[in-house]
C-alpha cells in the first residue's frame, strides 16, 4: 500500500492527535485540507471586529472634524460669529459660502477614509484590497440592477405619495444656490457610494459575520447605515425609512453574492438616477446668491 505523506496528510493526523489529547471529535482528511487551503478574502477577512468599529468611527468623525477645519478660516474672517456659538451655527447653516466650503470638504474626508479603510483591509500592503473586499459580480447581471433599481423607485414613490418628504437639513442645503444642488450631486454619485459601501457592507460587514454570524451582521450593518443618516433627513421618517430599505436591500446583495461590488455599482446607480432627480426637481426654489458669495465662487473656480 502506498503511503501518503503529503502536507494534507501530515496535518491531519497531527491535528487529530491534537484534538484527542483535548477529547474533540475528529475531522476528516478533506476538512484538513481545507484548512491548509484557506486564505482570506469577504467572508474570512485579515482584520478583527474591533479594527470594523474604528474604521466605522473614524469615517463619522472625519465626516464631522473636516468641514470643520477647513471651514474656520472663513468664518474666522467674519466678524463676531466666533464669540456666539448661537450665531456661528446659524451662520454654518445659513451662509452660501459657509454651506459649499462643508459640502466641498467630504471630499477630502471620503479621501482620508478611504486611507483608513486601506490600512486595516490590506494590513499595509499585505493582502489585496479589491480581492479582500470581494471586486466580483458575484452572479448579478446588468437587469438585475435594472429590477432592482425599478423596483425601489415605485416603492419609494408610493411611500412619498402617501408620507410627503419634510423639511430636513438637505432640503435646506439644496434651498441655499445652485452651487450647493451640483456639489451635492457629485459628492452623492463619485465619492459617496464608494467610501460608504466600502465602510459599512465592506470592512464591517465581513468582519460582522465572521464574529456573529450572518443574522447578526446584516442587522449591525443595516441599522448602522440608516443610523448615520438620521441627522441628516431627521424629521423627514419616510426618508429615513426609504434609507433604511436601500440599507437592507444592499446589504442582501452582499450576503447574497459575497461581493462588495454589485452593491458599489448599485449604490452608485442609484445615486446617480437621484442626482439627476435633484438637479430637475421643480419644487427646490434656489435663491440668486448674493453678488459677494458669486464673486468669492468666482475667484476660486
């Protein structure tokens, strides 16, 4: 009888005697060898459940911290708004110029998250980023996305039909110029879908159901995402709610092809079809900006 010494073989009657020093059941040969063949990748990721939570963290706080920063110098120019932190909020929220340097800033802080999200995903350089985040189609095809995507906006315009958007903090965003309606609808449809796919269905969710289970990972995630967004379409709950549907239907989409890029290419499409809503939206009156605001906007062009 030829006897087989191969890696495979070895491992498993070592781990066999292992595991009956301890009184384990023990595994077959073919569950020896695919653990000597396991490398990691969406589902067994190289970073722990703790290192998701700060990515995650680090994502709010430099969505908060970076358009502060880079919004000081002006209001430091502005006479008495940084002695009132009354009158310096209402100047944030009210100001044309104040509003695009906010809005312009995620663009650097979606960069800067990116870096984080890098750093733990390819343990510097270690492993891939693109194949640890799973970059496949994982079995979606182009009317998949077309079905669901058909699907979603009748569901949302029978919630908008019967729940009327309210006013929330983007309304007003998009009520204060033109600017703001196309900065918004670049950073929505080029940075966003990436960096928050990347974030929450990406680096958390793979870390998630490694840790807790599928179950528990899709309700973590889900919850997360809609989470973020509240302050932001806070007191509009039909907003919140629709939010909360494309939170679930993404996150189906990557437990279902165990690949975070048809949840990209859907984030991304349905980004896009909303900027093109916004842009056109008739019930969004945008005032003329003042002649100083366009003339600082025309400097820095």
């Amino acid at each position: 009888m030829e006897v087989d010494f191969s890696l495979a073989t070895l491992f498993h009657v070592e781990l066999n005697e292992i595991l009956a020093e301890d009184e384990i059941a023990p595994i077959s040969p073919t569950e020896a060898e695919a653990i000597i063949n396991r490398s990691p990748g969406p589902n067994d990721p190289p970073w722990s459940a703790f290192s998701a939570i700060g990515v995650w963290i680090a994502s709010v706080l430099l969505i908060l911290i970076v358009p502060t920063v880079i919004l000081l110098p002006y209001l430091a120019m502005q006479d008495g708004v940084l002695t009132d932190s009354q009158v310096l909020a209402d100047f944030a929220r009210t100001d044309v110029i104040a509003i695009i340097l906010q809005i312009a800033a995620i663009v650097p802080a979606h960069i800067l998250t990116l870096l984080v999200a890098w750093a733990v995903v390819t343990r510097w350089w270690k492993f891939s980023f693109f194949k640890m985040l799973g970059w496949e189609n994982g079995g979606f095809v182009w009317w998949h996305y077309v079905v669901i995507l058909v699907a979603f906006f009748v569901f949302a315009a029978l919630v908008g039909n019967y729940f009327p958007e309210k006013e929330n903090d983007l309304i007003r965003i998009l009520q204060s110029s033109q600017y703001a309606v196309y900065l918004v609808a670049i950073v929505a449809t080029l940075t966003a879908p990436l960096i928050e796919e990347v974030v929450y269905r990406g680096v958390l969710y793979s870390a998630f159901q490694r840790a807790f289970g599928i179950p528990a990972a899709f309700a973590l995630v889900t919850g997360l995402f809609a989470l973020v967004h509240v302050p932001q379409y806070y007191p509009s709950f039909s907003t919140i709610f629709l939010l909360t549907v494309l939170s679930l239907t993404l996150t189906a989409i990557r437990v279902k092809s165990n690949n975070l890029l048809p949840c990209v290419i859907l984030h991304t499409l349905f980004n896009g079809i909303q900027s093109v809503f916004l842009i056109l939206r008739p019930d969004i009156s945008v005032p003329t900006m003042p002649e100083q605001a366009a003339a600082i906007l025309d400097l820095i062009k």
